[in-house]
C-alpha cells in the first residue's frame, strides 16, 4: 500500500488551462503539505493543513488553490496554467506539524505546461 | 529567517570512497536538521534527523551526519559509497518553539555521483 499517493503522475497540458492534482494518504497523519520542485530541483513549500485547516500559505499565486475534504486528502486546483508553472509537484503528509515528524512524500506530479 | 547552504551541487565519488556532502544553515532559534534523499523520479525519504541530544546522528543505508552549533553546519558522511547511494540531497531545516509550522527551508541540493 502506497503511503503518500498522489495522481496523476504525469501532466501535460496547454496554456490557459485549469487542471486538478489530487493526493491522498493513508498514514492517518494530521498535517499535509504540497511542495513545488523546479527544474534547477529547488524544492519549496506552497501550502500546508493540518486537520483541514490552513496553516501555511506561501507567497504563491492565488491561481493555485488548495481543497482539503478531510484529513487523508490534499488536493490543489490550478486555474489559467502558465508556463512557469511547469515543474514537479509533491504531495507529502507528516503526523503533526508540531512534533516535528518526518514528512512522507508522494512520487510527485510532473506538470509540463505547453 | 531560516536558509539552508549545500556546498557543491554535485559531487562525485568512486565506489568505496568516503562520501561527504556540505550543509551550513543559518536559524535564529534552536533549530531541527534533515537530510533527505531522492532517487530518480521517486519522491524524497528521509536518511535521518537532528532534533536535541547527541550531535552525531545515524541513519539509514550507512549515512550519519554531525550537529556543529558552533559551525552551523549538519555535514552528512558515510565511510564507504555505493553505486545505489547515486541520487538527489536535501538537507532541509524546521523551525522549533512558538515560530514552528511544520515548514522545511530545503537547501538547493546535491547531486551524488559514484563511479565504478
């Protein structure tokens, strides 16, 4: 059983468009997070829930909305694609972001905006 | 404001060889240290962690890392490579106390390359 799943794993898609990530754990974790990795691998933090309550908003487009439906969900819509949007996208759960835990990763989400 | 520094953004080794990838960080409250590794089109697993108490931690597949306060640094080191520790990583810091999120400040990465 996958931990941390997220789909799909591979995105293509034209400018202008509005697509959905979805992701889900099973690890009955109380925070998740997703992550932006850029082609020079720069990984940064872009929105994160803890019991289906915000609590890390980055300074990212208001085009990107995350949707927590309960605590095993995440998923994050992206309205008007752009092509800086392109990059991988990860989903990952921890069991409380004030403990500390480590985060479990997704196998991420590869965006290509044409 | 917390940041991480990876020196060298790839390093290669020979098989067998000593592995030593550079992290330095800068916190201005108590921090918690991560190393975190990916392997081709997978996402990140953590190798281990710094929280409190003994400054030398050990992790997973060989790897341990140091906690020098007076260096600011968290250098990650295993005696002997192999060819599948070839990938991505992350060293990563979180904030402690009443400033604590959950959020990681990842460093840029390095990527490990051993040589037959």
């Amino acid at each position: 059983d996958t931990a941390v799943s997220q789909t799909p794993k591979y995105l293509v898609t034209q400018m202008g468009n509005d697509k959905s990530i979805k992701c889900e754990q099973n690890l009955g974790h109380d925070t998740m997070y997703w992550y932006k990795q850029d082609s020079k691998k720069f990984l940064k933090i872009m929105f994160s829930y803890n019991n289906k309550e915000l609590i890390i908003n980055e300074t990212v487009p208001n085009r990107f909305s995350p949707k927590s439906p309960d605590k095993a969900h995440l998923n994050l819509h992206i309205n008007s694609l752009e092509l800086g949007d392109s990059a991988v996208y990860f989903c990952a759960s921890s069991q409380n972001f004030a403990t500390n835990e480590k985060l479990f990763f997704g196998s991420g989400t590869q965006l290509s905006v044409l | 404001a917390q940041s991480v520094t990876q020196l060298g953004s790839h390093v290669s080794v020979s098989e067998g060889a000593l592995v030593l990838l550079r992290c330095n960080y800068s916190s201005s409250v108590p921090p918690y240290l991560f190393w975190y590794v990916q392997y081709p089109n997978q996402g990140l697993q953590l190798l281990l962690k710094y929280t409190t108490g003994a400054t030398l931690v050990k992790g997973i597949n060989g790897f341990e890392a140091e906690f020098k306060k007076s260096e600011t640094s968290f250098h990650l080191t295993k005696p002997s490579a192999h060819m599948s520790d070839a990938a991505e990583y992350f060293c990563a810091v979180s904030a402690t106390g009443s400033s604590n999120t959950g959020k990681l400040i990842f460093g840029q990465g390095t990527t490990l390359q051993v040589k037959p």
